[in-house]
C-alpha cells in the first residue's frame, strides 16, 4: 500500500516525522539533567498533548533510564465516559511490539545451539514451502524476523485480521498459496505473516507453544505479572478497551466511540500471536526496555540471552528507506532507517535508536529505545489517535535527548487537519463516483455462487432481499450488501462499520463471471486489510 503523505495509517503514523515550529516557553529539555526532572518533563508534556486531542481515553506510558524505571503511569480512564482510571498495571494491546519479544525467544533457542538464524526454516519445518519454490527452499530464520521474505505490504494478514477463526496449524497451511511479489532479501515489505512462521520455528524447535515459552522463558524470569501472551487472556476488567471513529463518512473519521467489550473483541490475534499478540501494562513494558537495554541482563545479573545475541538482534538486514537527511521542515528525519529482527534501527537527530510500532483496531502503541544513552521510551493507547502518538513518540524522545525548539504538537495537529481535509475529499468523490457509475453488464443473480482464493479460501455471494449479500467465510465482521458501483465493479456495505468496505471486480468470459479482484474502498485503509492479494475464481 502506498502511504499518502496526509493519510498516515495506524502504524506508518508512528514512523512519520515531519515538519515544526518553535516550542511554547515550556523548557522540556531540562528534564536530561535528573530523573525527577525527566519523569516530571515526560508528564507534563504528555498531559499537555492529551490536552490537545481530548478524545483519547487513556494512555499508558512507561520511562526507563539507567537499568531504572524513571516512570510508569496511567492517564485518563479505561473506557470513554466511565469513571475507573488507567494507571501503570492497566493492560493495553501492545501489537507488533511482541514481535521483538519473538526474536528474543528465538535468540534464547539460538545461544542452546537449538537453532541457527541463518538455517533454513525447512530445516526445523519439515516440508516447508512458498508460493515461490526457490524463496520457500532458502528462506532463513533471519529472514523470517527481518521483513525481507519478498512478501507485499500485510500480505496474508486476512488469514487473521479481521478476527478469523482460523487456527495456528490453518495460518500455517496456508501459508505456501499466499503470492509474493519480490526476490528473497530484495526489499522491505512488512509481513506480519513470516513472523507466524517463526513462531512456529520456536514451537516446533522447544516443544512448547508459543504463549507457553514466553510466559515461561520471559514473563516470569522478569516478574512481568500484569502481562499476558494473548488477547484472549486479557481481563477487561483489567484492560483499556479500544476506541476508535468508524464514520461516517470513512474509518477513521466522525465520533470517538468505543468498538468492543475487550480487548480480543476487536483483537484475537491467537492464531498469529507470535506477530502481535503481547497485552502488557506500563509497568511491566519498563522491565522489558530495561532488558533490551541490558543486551539481556536482567537486573540481578541473569540472562535471558547473552550479549553476543542481543548485538546481532540489532543488527541491520534490511534497508527500509534512505534520505539526504534532517531539515528544518523535517528534523526527525533519518538518513537512514533499517530493520533488524523485531526492531528497527535508525538515526534520530544523530543518534541511533532502535524502535517499534504496534497497531490494532482500537489502539497504537510505540517503544523507543535510545542505546547510546541507556534510556527508552514506550507509549500504549486504547485509541487510533495516529497523531497524537506521532507527537509523543517525537516528543518524548527529544525530551530525553535535551533537545528543544520543534513543537511536535502543533506540526501533528497540522497534517491531521490536512488529512481529514484530503479524505473527506475522497469520501466524496467515491460517493459521486457510485451515483454516476455505469450498471453492471449482468443480472446481479450472475454472480451468486461460491468464489475461492487458494489462500483465503472461499467468499460467498447469495441472493437476499433483492440484492447480494457477500460473505468472507472465515471473518465473521466481513459480511454485508454488495451493491453496484460502476460497471462490473461492486462494492461491500459492511453492516459492522469497524471494518473495511472492499470493491470488487468481476472478469467476464462468454457473457459469464470467472474471476474476481478485490481492493480497498478507503484511500485510509490499513494495509492488513490486503484485499489485493486476493485472486478469485468461480467454483
């Protein structure tokens, strides 16, 4: 998916650093010279940007400096219009965070001589293959964590986004039928799907699942008693349920409103849990930075994994992008930003900083960790406040840094107000598009029947009430009208507007329908939604 720069998705809003103006008076950068002062800088500033987008329930946000954590607090309240407050044990849905926890377990497996980073993965799966034989026969572990597979942007993300009830061994089943699109080691292509694979890597090598090594191997060495592996363990009593708008007239757009009674509700990421599943509360999150920091040394001096481990975690495998650099409209930019296993590593006002997003409906989340000065920053959210975690996440770390003079704050809310402006443009463009469109080429009733995709499987077209009624067989939320739009182009009205409407192209032969495409209604749209993988035929 290609990113607009006004439309920041969930996750890409917490990578972009864009322009700014100068600071208000407040000095943030005095916050380098003592903890106190830090943790007192780090509230201030984050009440303040909660100030500017009074919409979000709650944040969690942890601080460590030293081996110590300097702060671990909760703001504003677990559920939108209710009194009960988030504070430091509150669970958030952390995402592709967890994805640098997976590479730890494996690292762990890497220093028993268990398992080699650059051994193929057929190795430990037997039988293992992809789309493409040669990539499927050479893959490695490395490649499996490094976003390098050849796979498209959340290619095979609908095997499990939206909630599917597809099993672990089902992702994995599917997994040789999803298409890729470039050359082993070519490119950055962020897949979710290949860290699914490792996980089964770490399954099949240890014995154990995968919640059961993490809880095992990390989350109680470390007293991380707040955290569990998956969503579906998530207390809601416990937890900051997800928010989010949902329209009209697009997502991400209209009202603040709360999307579920849980956080697995909109979140059931089992199935794929190696690549996202980790809730976790402020406190424990500090543990895990302070970890990381300590090439995995824990504060007694035990190791998870040793230094020689941890250094090649942060290792570069890939580049995700190149530039001239830093500017006055766009300080934060890098020179250069890699990904390594779990992590990205990049410059940051000419520091190196290693880093990672997480994005689920309802809920962003950052951590950033800035080696050179033993310190690390991590912001959770219930809410898709993409810019308000873009200012803190530059904000924060300038803080820390002592830097001074951009104000991320008024910058955020800039590009937000000309997003907003950008997509309630091409809300109605999509709207005057349909009223002007030609009709289909076929009776409606030619396209009822069962449609298959060898990754998917099938989606379903029946009559109902004088229209169609469209199916994705194994995500319950993807259900609803399919209408006409223009020509033998239709597209979905899902009746639950958490998700994401689809257009789809019917290819006629002999006055018959035989395949179907399908992509995205929303310029907005998450790239999990990867309805453009799919290639359906008529069965």
């Amino acid at each position: 998916m290609t990113v607009s720069p006004f439309r920041l998705t969930r996750r890409s809003a917490l990578f972009a650093s864009a322009g700014a103006a100068a600071l208000p008076a407040v000095a943030w950068s005095q916050a380098a010279n003592d903890d106190a002062g830090l943790a007192e800088a780090i509230d201030a500033y984050v009440t303040a940007a909660m100030a500017a987008w009074p919409d979000q329930p709650a944040l969690g946000v942890a601080v460590v400096k030293d081996g110590q954590a300097v702060l671990t607090r909760g703001y504003g309240v677990k559920v939108q219009g209710q009194a009960a407050r988030a504070d430091e044990h509150t669970l958030f849905a952390i995402a592709s965070n967890t994805k640098n926890v997976t590479a730890a377990c494996l690292a762990m497996l890497v220093d028993e001589g268990k398992v080699k980073w650059d051994e193929p993965v057929r190795t430990y799966l037997p039988g293992f293959t992809l789309s493409d034989p040669y990539i499927g026969a050479h893959i490695t572990v490395r490649d499996t964590l490094s976003h390098r597979a050849g796979f498209g942007l959340g290619a095979g993300d609908l095997l499990f986004w939206p909630n599917s009830d597809r099993t672990r061994a089902e992702v994995l089943a599917a997994v040789p039928f999803v298409p890729i699109e470039d050359g082993l080691r070519a490119n950055y292509h962020y897949c979710n799907l290949m860290f699914v694979v490792a996980g089964a890597v770490l399954e099949a090598v240890s014995g154990m699942t995968w919640e059961a090594f993490v809880q095992t191997r990390v989350l109680d060495p470390l007293g991380m008693a707040d955290t569990v592996p998956m969503a579906s363990q998530a207390d809601p009593a416990r937890s900051a349920l997800p928010h989010a708008r949902i329209g009209p007239p697009l997502r991400y757009q209209g009202e603040m409103t709360k999307i579920a009674d849980s956080i697995v509700g909109i979140w059931n990421w089992d199935s794929a849990a190696a690549a996202g599943g980790i809730c976790a509360s402020p406190a424990d999150w500090a543990k895990w930075m302070i970890l990381r920091l300590g090439n995995g040394a824990m504060p007694d001096g035990t190791r998870l994994f040793t230094e020689a481990r941890a250094t090649e975690m942060w290792r570069p495998n890939v580049v995700i992008s190149g530039t001239p650099g830093p500017t006055a409209e766009l300080p934060g930019r890098a020179i250069a930003s890699t990904y390594a296993m779990g992590h990205q590593v990049q410059d940051y006002r000419g520091e190196r900083i290693v880093s990672h997003g997480g994005g689920s409906p309802g809920g962003n989340s950052f951590t950033v960790l800035i080696p050179g000065r033993n310190a690390g920053v991590s912001v959770f959210s219930n809410a898709e406040e993409n810019f308000l975690l873009r200012t803190l996440r530059s904000g924060l770390v300038d803080i820390v840094m002592g830097r001074q003079g951009f104000d991320w704050i008024a910058d955020s809310k800039r590009l937000e107000a000309e997003g907003i402006a950008e997509s309630l443009k091409a809300a109605a463009e999509i709207d005057a598009k349909q009223a002007a469109g030609a009709p289909p080429t076929l009776p409606l009733s030619a396209l009822v029947g069962t449609w298959r995709d060898p990754w998917y499987g099938d989606i379903t077209i029946e009559a109902r009430d004088a229209g169609l009624w469209l199916t994705f067989t194994r995500n319950a939320a993807l259900q609803g009208p399919l209408e006409p739009y223009d020509g033998n182009t239709l597209r979905t009205r899902f009746p639950d507007r958490r998700e994401e409407d689809a257009f789809v192209t019917f290819e006629i032969e002999d006055g018959r329908p035989v395949r179907a495409t399908v992509k995205g209604v929303s310029p907005d749209i998450d790239f999990s939604y990867d309805y453009q993988d799919l290639r359906l035929t008529r069965v």
